[in-house]
C-alpha cells in the first residue's frame, strides 16, 4: 500500500513547469491508500477561471485545512470477498475485469442499506473508470457490473480532452424487489498550468466532471415503483504526477459547495505499505543550499533517488555516508526516496 511521509516545506518562489499528463501509473493502484484532508473554501471556484498555460491561487485566505484526514485503501481485487469476484476477476470479461476495488463508506437509498461496499476501477487499456459494485443490501451479498462501465476519463488524460459515458447498474434483492441507477458523466480537462496551494506549488491538469444520475426502486409487495432524480454535481479536479488523487478536489451540489479534498501536500510518497520502515529517518538541513545530511536510527542506506517537481529521476546513486550534494542542482522542489536495508521512505526538499 502505499502512504505518505511527514516532511516540512517552505513557499517555492520561481519554477519553470510544462504541460502535464496523466498516465495509469500516476493513478491509484492495487494495495495503494489514498490520503486526503478535508478543508472549507471562503468562496466558490469560478468556472471561467482555466485555460492553457495558467496559474491558479488557493492561499490561506481562500482555503482553510480542517485536520480532518480521510484514507481510503484500494485492494486488490483477489482479496475482496469471493462473492463478488466472479463479475470482476474474470479475464475472459475485459470490460468489466479490474484492477482494484475501493472500501467506501455505508450508504442507503431510500430503505435499502448498503453495508461492506465495494466499488471496483479499472485503470488501463485507455480508461480509468469505475466497472460496477459489491455490497451486503439489507443483509444481503450482491454484486452487479455496471452495463456500460462508467469512465471517469480516458487515458492517458491531456489538456483538451473530453469525453461523455451513460452507464447504468441494477440489483436484484430478495423479498424486497430491485434497484437500478442510471447515470450520465460528462469530463472535460479545461486547463493546465500552476496550482499554488497554500505553500506548495505543483504543476497540474484541471478536471470538470459533471454527474447526473436517476435511481429506480421496484417493490415487490407493492407491485410498483418509483424513480427519483440526483442533484446534479459538478467536480473541479487538479491532477498532478505527484500523487494518486487530485491535489485538490472542489464538488458542488445544486450549485452549492459539498466537498472539498486535498491531497496529504506536506507528506509525500507513494511508497508500499509493506515497505514502511519501522524506524525514523531525518533529513536537515530543509531547505537546502548545498549538503543535506540523512540521519537514519537503524540499518544502512543502500540507494538514495532524487527527483524533480515533475516526478522525472534526476540521480540515482548508491549512498551509505548519509550525505547529498545537492550544490549543482537548480533552486526548487525535489523529492528524495531513500532506500534502506528496513525499507523506504520518500519526503519532500527544498533547494535554494
């Protein structure tokens, strides 16, 4: 799985960027966790506000951190219950055959109760899109592809792109009756540029999604049914090749502000879970004009990696003094991925 570690950073004042895309492998993976903190906006997004080439500003006095964290894990699909794998750990389906499942929270519609959910993504052969669901309704293990899956993009995702899928996903459920939902996504990545974010800067691609779904309930006692329509939402994503989710995350309902996410900005990986030391490594002093030293408790640094605010391998090297001469490279972001004999761990620099 991978999570993110802690690192303190300060304001980058000048980076050169270039336009961004975005491919599977910056997207989430099996076993990986997603981290995201909930934070309030003191004004809306203006729609208008995007474009090629350009700079987007959520500062302090725009954007406020609840310390609220939410960490959703992705897994395998293997390791989901048996019930539900039949529909989406079949390679004789590749519609429909996916590379991982998220846990989600329990939801109801209308007197159904999903419990134990799980929804299932595909991300690859062009897409990253979400295949169908699994969940206990009313006590009940079901699972249902969706009949057209719904593809939250195509990949790899560039400025300009659009896209539009109608999917639909129904549930047969014992003595009461069934469910269906029907649902329209529209995307359209609108821009690319800068996003500074309270003290971070990343280079990004900006997202519109627009949802608007119908659900269906069928009552067998009752020999009838109802259809009832879902607020429009509308989402503004800025994507970036640091991380597997949005940077920043801003949802709208009936054109008032319901969501807002950012990414763990001051924790940087991803690394595997598996591979999370169990001992602290310190790195000073950050910022950095020229050595930055590593002092590790435990075990020996076998291979130092350095890379650039663009996610590009600058160096490679195998380093066990514990020390870095960053005195040749420009002033600006780095992450730094430090391989030990107990694991790995990656944080955030600043060279000044």
């Amino acid at each position: 799985m991978k999570i993110f570690f802690t690192s303190s950073l300060l304001i980058i004042n000048t980076i050169v960027f270039g336009q961004v895309t975005i491919v599977s492998s910056n997207l989430p993976q099996a076993n990986d966790i997603l981290v995201t903190q909930a934070a309030t906006l003191t004004g809306g997004v203006d729609e208008a506000d995007t474009g090629a080439n350009h700079e987007w500003n959520f500062g302090d006095d725009i954007l406020q951190l609840s310390g609220q964290m939410t960490n959703i894990t992705c897994y395998d699909v293997a390791n989901t219950p048996f019930v539900y794998q039949f529909l989406f750990n079949n390679p004789f389906d590749p519609n429909h055959n996916s590379d991982f499942a998220q846990g989600i929270e329990e939801f109801s519609v209308a007197t159904l109760q999903f419990s134990n959910v799980y929804q299932y993504f595909k991300n690859g052969a062009g897409k990253y899109a979400i295949t169908g669901l699994g969940a206990s309704i009313n006590d009940v293990p079901l699972a249902s592809q969706k009949n057209e899956i719904e593809v939250l993009f195509e990949l790899p995702l560039e400025f300009g792109a659009s896209g539009e899928s109608d999917s639909d996903i129904s549930f047969e459920v014992p003595t009461f009756g069934a469910y269906q939902q029907e649902l329209n996504r529209v995307y359209s990545c609108d821009g690319w540029g800068t996003l500074n974010i309270l003290d971070q800067t990343y280079e990004v691609l900006r997202l519109r999604s627009v949802v608007n779904a119908e659900d269906s309930i069928y009552v067998d006692f009752i020999q009838n049914g109802l259809a009832f329509s879902r607020p429009e939402v509308i989402t503004y994503e800025w994507w970036s090749p640091l991380f597997n989710v949005p940077v920043l995350a801003v949802t709208y309902t009936n054109e008032i502000v319901t969501s807002v996410q950012v990414a763990d900005i001051y924790n940087v990986g991803p690394i595997s879970v598996e591979d999370i030391l169990q001992n602290e490594i310190s790195l000073y002093p950050n910022p950095c004009k020229d050595l930055l030293w590593i002092k590790i408790s435990n075990g020996t640094i076998a291979q130092i990696q350095l890379f650039d605010v663009n996610g590009k391998l600058v160096v490679s090297e195998s380093n066990n003094a514990g020390v870095v001469d960053l005195s040749s490279y420009p002033s600006g972001l780095f992450t730094i991925k430090i391989i030990t004999s107990n694991g790995v761990q990656t944080s955030k620099i600043v060279k000044y």
